[in-house]
C-alpha cells in the first residue's frame, strides 16, 4: 500500500499544474459562469497561444541549464523586420513570415555563439541582448506601432474555421513538434544530457557546444515564430510588449517541472504552465479584478505553484542539504 | 572477536579498556545483501597511530566512514574515551574529539591559511572577523605545529603535503583525541612521504592518537605501533606492529588462498602507435601497444599518464604527434572525435564526467551514442535491446531500466559505463581507476569484462593507484616521471612492490 501512496503522491505534485488550473476554473465559473463557457476557452487558447511559444523559446534553454532572456526582446524585433520588409519593399506575406522566422534565427544564433562558444554568462548576456533589440525597435519605429494590413500575414491570427479561431492550432502543432523533437529525437536528448551533466554528455561523445548554440538557435527560432504569431493576432507590430511577459514566460516552464538548473522537464508541464498563467489571466478579468490585482494575484499564484515544486524535489532528495 | 581463518592474533590478552581511546566491538555493515563489515573489533591505544590494513573493497574505508559517523553501523557498538557514541551524528562525534580526515582534504582554496585553520570560529570583535587576532591566532598554531607559513597565504597555493598537514592541524588544534587518516600519502612524493609521516610520529607525543589507513605496508610497519588487517570485511589479523614482518604482513592482508584470476600474458601484435605524442603536462610520448595487451601507466599526480589518457580520449588538447589506431591515423580533439577513432576513457570521476544523474539507466547506457531510426530519432526498442543485452552480459544488479541512474550501487554504475564504451567497439580502451568506489565482487567481474575485452582484440591503457590491481591486469607497467616515460617494467619485473615503489620515486 505504501508504494501505491508514494505513486500516487508523486502523480499529484507531477501534475500540481493541471489541478490548479482545474480548481482555479473552477472558482472563476463560479463568480462568473462566462469563464467556462467556449467562447472563453476559445478566447484563453487564443491569448495563450503567443505566450506558450515564448515559453517553449524559454524552455529549450533552460533544459541546458542556460536562460535565453531575449525572447521578447527577440519577438518585438524580428516581427518588426518582416513588418517593415513588407511595407518598405512589399514582399510577399510568405516571404516576409520566413524574414520574421529568419531575423529570430539569427538573434538566437548570436545568443548562442556568445553562451557556448564565448562562454558568456547567458542570464546577463540575453538581457542585455533583449534590451538592445527592444531599444532598436524603439529607436526605429519612435515608439509608433507598424500596422500591418496583409491579409495572408494576419490570416492565422484572425481567421476562424466553422466559429473555432485557428490561433490555437498554431500552439498545439507547435508543442506537439517540441515534444517530438525533445522526447524521441537524438539532438532533443543531447540537449537533456548537456543540462543534466555537461561533461558526462561532452565525455559521452556529444558536441556539448553545437548542443548549447542549437538551443538558444531553437530559442531564436521560436521567438521569431511568436513575433509572426502575435503580429498576426494584432495586425501590427507593438513594440511596447510589457515586461511581465517575460517574467510569465520564464514562470511558466518552472511552474510546470522544468528545472531552473538544466536536464530536467517534459513538455506537456510547459504547455500547463503556459495555460495556469493564462487562465488566472483571463480569469480575473472576468470576474473585474483590478488589473493592479491581477498582477499581484497572479505573483502569488506563481509563488504557490513553485512553493509545490520545491516540496517536490525536497520530498525526492530527502536528507539532502 | 570473529576471526577468519589463517590469521595471526600475536597479542591474545584483551587490550585494556582504560588506555583505549577507541573501541569498535563487533560491529557489521550491509549495503544491500553485501556484508561489508562482518563483526569487526578493534581497539586503539591512547598516543598510539593504528594502522588500518587491507585490500582495496576489505571495508577499511566503511568502517572509518562507521566509525566517525558518516554511515550508521546495523550492529555493534564504537566507544569513544569509554563513551558510547554510536548513536551520536558526525558532528557531535567531532565536538568529542574524533576527526576522519579523508583522501582528498577538505581545504577551502579561495581562502586565506589562517580562515581554512579556525573556521568555523573565526575570532570576533564588535560581531566582525577580527583579522589581527585571527592571523595572530592562527600563525601562533601553525608555528607550534612545525609549519611555519603565513597565514594569510591563499590555501589553494600550498602544495598536496602541506594541504593535508594543514587538514591534520586543524583537528590537532581542535583537541582531537582520535584523527582518522586515510591514505594521506597518496600521491606524494617519497621525500615529502618521509616528512609528512614523521610530522605525524610527533604529533602522538601530544596525546593525539591516529588510525592510519595505507596501501603501503612499509610505512605500516615503520609508523605504526599497533595494526589492524580487515579482509573481505573480517579482521584477520591484528597485533604490535613491530613483531611482524613484511612477508607475514603481506599474507595476511592478501589471504593465502584466495581464487584470483590471472592473465594468460602471450606475444601480442601491433595495434596501437603512439608517436611524439605532446600534451598539456606531458611528452613527447612514444608508445606501441599490442592487440589484446594491457598497458599500465604509473606515475605521481600530475606527472603525465593521467594526461595521456585525457588527451587520447580527446579530453585534453593535442599539441604535436599521431596516433595511428590498426594502421589508420586517429583524428583527436574531442571525445567525439575519439570515440569515432576506436579511442574509448573510461573516467575516473564516475559521478561528474561520467554519468547523467538526471537520466534513465537505459539512457545513461546509450548516451551519445543512440540507436536511430528514421536517421534522427531515438530507437526506444534498440536502447531496450541493447539494456537487456548489457544487463545479461555485465550482469548488472538493478531494478528496471527506467530508474534513474544514481539507485544503482556504484560497481553497477561503473558497469553501465563500460557497458556505453564497449558499445562502440573500440580498438583502444582507457582506463582510469576502472574500480574506483566499486565493491570487491564488482571489482572481480569488471576485471573478467576488462580480460574478455582484451581476448576480442582491444588494447588497454590502465590508470590504477592500487599496485596490486595493475599487477593482476597487466601485460606491461611504463613509468612515467615528469611527463615522459623513464622505464619499462615486463614479465617477472612486474611485482607489487615494484609498481608502489614506482610510483612514490621520482
């Protein structure tokens, strides 16, 4: 019977996301019975979808033990480069999303030459790197927002099927894809090794430096593609995205198992870190919390979810300091 | 008292119990099934340096890590000066005066002599470190204890020597009754042994008492005024130091009897050629290795053949030379580049280079090195095919592949290891301190798998600090001094002594 208890406490503090978003849905259907309805969960999907690809962006980093701070830095910029391609020299849609994807590459392989080849500390060197971008952005647009008018660019982020957005297709390929790529590919399980023991992994034969710069590649590419996403849903560029974006884009890969210290973490709690941090969101709007609230409200909800994690890892390494 | 057979027990009379600062009555260990202490007793007389004597995996290090409490014993009890502290954690252990100071000393590099001597109770004034006095302090200590240095010297820049006398003053100065000294030696130079050892001789006539854990049973014999020999966890010999000789010494300690495997050493041709290899810290190092034949390399630290292994397996930079691998030139940089070469090390640090303890056992087996399908993704089926293979093959104790990699016990971990490298196929495997941390029953079969290896045509470099295991595997000892190969030892050359002997000359 022990074993049984002992697995099944380990299933519910794994899982502590997705309960948390139930009990929070929950609460929020009660003060206000809009929340549970589809038109919420289509608007949730929608609002999530942007944020969960930044927390992608931020996870590949992380599981190598590294930060990539500039993804939205990195978003800002690189949908304002596919922008300006457009309106400057009027290049196809199709076009212009690949220069979106290819400017975010690009950051990321910087990010990553500096993190693994020049031993950057890569906290540091992502922030500053994401100050910059945001900082060129405002310099070059005088803080305007770029519309965008393109009807094939702004399509995914507008377009519905049959009353459903299609803005939320976008995230479940994008994480089924990630999940593929970290949990069967041999590249995905290089990246596990290099975060849970770099010089095991670098020992074991692995190019622990290619390993490092193709997450922060990934981090850029994923970026990029946000940019194009969010760009598409606001049908320009806003070059003001806050700040707390990225503090929920790192909160919610830790909130859902990835460790801050490399080599551990599925994707499936990225996707429910994503979805708590959007849901109390959301939530909170509905039932008129304020928005200084909201912020407060969702600091703490943050605070319990990583409260969990710990007690998680505490109750597994019992004994150790 | 359990005693084995074919033992010696030159002093029959029970020791007295009041001039004792140690007695460890009866007491057992189990890891697992193993029983890795089986009722050892032993007494240490006050003033007195005990020497602890045995094979590597005959339990001295458990029972030092028993008896300063680091591991709880599952039966028997240890007195200290007549109080029973069996029960009592390390550091209340400590606070009565007994100290085990380890391989490799805790030292605190970045700080100052004098911080790593009174830590934790640097002297304060007004609630602030008080340097005058705590340089004062520590100077006045240091100088007592015949090692005149400053104090405010950085810890980090002493030499090995003095790094562990620095670690014998503290627990000196923090009346110790009882310091455990393991292999304190090791490593070092036969001069600087000398002084260490005779540092230590007069320490006793303070009334410190020491236990004295060696492979070298001369400096046993010299030292020591009484001893303790453990074989497979039982005492089998214990007594005055001075009435026995180093042949009867020698028996007890390895057992007479004992069933141990020998290499069949034949003519062996060409595989490996090493020529003008230079490396951080060594060479130009020329060497041919034969097909199937063991090499052992021999040397203090830092004197090359570490390095030579690391720069082969592609962990240290090549600077000049080749390696040809059955004639092909060898392409090294990165451990990648050599394990595609034919070129395989086996690490000595198991848990920090070796093993991805966030990782599956089945993931640490193929790691690197993944069974593919579709050219990018990861078999799940092969990595199983080739667990189940290994498991068979090394026959490693474990509960399902799928747990993580740090519930296996070490010699089960280091198969896992062996397990990875052997996959690739190698020509040329490193080995270095293939059983470090292993349990003798492990030990042995690691050696079978080592053999086998060899008699399917791999050749081996062997890195071992205990003279007797490189003995028992190897074709052929070179001897490295100051980043060069000095001698050769072959055939009847290759006797234990002659390995330890080689190793502390410079």
């Amino acid at each position: 019977m022990k074993v049984f208890e002992m697995a099944s406490k380990k299933f519910l503090l794994d899982n502590v996301v997705w309960i948390l978003i139930v009990i929070f849905s929950v609460l929020a259907g009660f003060l206000n019975p809009f929340f549970l309805s589809e038109g919420n969960l289509q608007n949730v999907l929608v609002q999530a979808t942007t944020l969960g690809v930044l927390v992608l962006a931020v996870s590949f980093t992380l599981l190598i033990g590294e930060i990539d701070l500039s993804v939205v830095g990195n978003l800002v910029f690189s949908s304002m480069v596919g922008a300006y391609a457009m309106q400057q020299f009027g290049v196809h849609w199709m076009l212009a999303v690949l220069i979106t994807i290819v400017a975010g590459v690009l950051v990321g392989l910087l990010n990553g030459y500096f993190v693994a080849y020049l031993r950057m500390n890569s906290l540091i060197a992502t922030l500053a790197m994401g100050l910059f971008l945001q900082g060129a952005v405002l310099g070059a647009t005088q803080a305007r927002t770029m519309v965008v008018t393109d009807e094939g660019y702004s399509y995914i982020g507008s377009a519905t099927i049959g009353n459903w957005p299609v803005m939320p297709l976008a995230l479940f390929v994008a994480y089924l894809l990630a999940h593929i790529v970290l949990a069967y590919s041999a590249w995905g399980r290089s990246l596990y090794a290099t975060g849970g023991n770099r010089r095991a992994a670098n020992a074991a034969g692995i190019n622990v430096k290619r390993a490092r710069l193709g997450a922060f590649t990934a981090s850029g590419f994923l970026a990029g593609v946000a940019g194009f996403l969010y760009t598409s849903y606001l049908g320009g560029v806003s070059v003001t995205v806050g700040s707390t974006t990225l503090l929920y884009a790192v909160a919610a890969p830790v909130i859902g198992g990835v460790s801050l210290f490399g080599g551990r973490g599925r994707v499936i709690g990225m996707l429910g870190g994503t979805l708590l941090i959007t849901v109390i969101q959301t939530g909170l709007q509905l039932i008129n919390v304020s928005a200084y609230y909201i912020q407060m409200i969702g600091g703490a909800m943050i605070l319990l979810a990583i409260a969990v994690d710990a007690f998680r890892i505490r109750s597994e390494e019992r004994g150790v300091v | 008292m359990n005693v084995a057979e074919g033992t010696i027990v030159p002093d029959s009379h029970a020791p007295d119990s009041t001039d004792a600062v140690l007695t460890v009555d009866s007491v057992f260990k189990r890891f697992g099934p193993l029983a890795v202490l089986d009722g050892v007793s032993l007494s240490v007389s006050r003033g007195a340096i005990h020497g602890l004597l045995g094979k590597n995996g005959a339990g001295k290090s458990t029972l030092s890590n028993i008896i300063a409490g680091l591991l709880r014993l599952d039966g028997g009890i240890i007195l200290l000066n007549g109080e029973d502290v069996s029960a009592l954690p390390l550091t209340a252990r400590k606070k009565r005066g007994l100290h085990l100071l380890s391989q490799h000393s805790e030292i605190f590099e970045d700080l100052s002599i004098g911080e790593n001597l009174l830590l934790p109770d640097l002297p304060r004034r007004f609630g602030l470190t008080d340097w005058a006095a705590l340089h004062r302090l520590a100077a006045r200590q240091l100088e007592s204890h015949g090692m005149p240095v400053d104090p405010r010297r950085r810890a980090g820049d002493l030499g090995a020597s003095d790094r562990r006398r620095l670690a014998i003053i503290k627990a000196v100065a923090a009346e110790a009754s009882l310091i455990i000294l393991d292999e304190p030696t090791a490593g070092l130079a036969a001069a600087e042994r000398m002084h260490l050892l005779e540092w230590v001789a007069s320490l006793t006539q303070r009334g410190t008492s020491f236990i004295y854990i060696s492979h070298h049973n001369d400096e046993v014999r010299q030292l020591c005024s009484e001893y303790t020999v453990l074989r497979d966890g039982k005492v089998t010999a214990s007594g005055k130091a001075a009435a026995l000789s180093a042949d009867a010494m020698a028996r007890v300690i390895t057992g007479a009897d004992v069933a141990e495997f020998h290499r069949s050493r034949e003519d062996h041709p060409a595989a490996i050629e090493i020529s003008g290899l230079t490396f951080p810290g060594g060479g130009p190092v020329d060497l041919t290795i034969g097909r199937g034949e063991i090499v052992g390399l021999v040397g203090l630290l830092g004197e090359g053949p570490q390095e030579l292994m690391r720069a082969l397996g592609g962990l240290l930079p090549v600077e000049a030379g080749a390696v040809l691998v059955d004639g092909r030139a060898a392409r090294l940089g990165s451990p990648g580049q050599s394990l595609d070469s034919g070129i395989a090390y086996l690490t000595h640090d198991r848990i920090g280079e070796g093993l991805v303890g966030s990782m599956s056992v089945t993931e640490n087996l193929n790691l690197g090195n993944w069974p593919r399908s579709l050219g990018w993704l990861v078999s799940g089926a092969g990595m199983n095919r080739r667990m189940r293979e290994a498991r068979g093959a090394m026959d490693i104790v474990m509960g399902s592949g799928s747990q993580e990699i740090g519930e296996l016990s070490g010699g089960n971990q280091q198969k896992v290891l062996l397990g990875r490298l052997l996959e690739r196929k190698p020509r040329l495997l490193l080995l270095d301190e293939p059983t470090v941390g292993v349990d003798v029953a492990a030990k042995e079969q690691i050696h079978r798998l080592i053999d086998d290896a060899t008699k399917k045509g791999v050749s081996v470099l062997l890195l071992a600090q205990d003279p007797e295991e490189m003995q028992r595997l190897v074709d052929r000892v070179m001897i490295f001094s100051k980043g060069r190969i000095a001698r050769t030892l072959r055939g009847a050359e290759i006797t234990i002594d002659a390995i330890a002997e080689a190793r502390t000359a410079r």
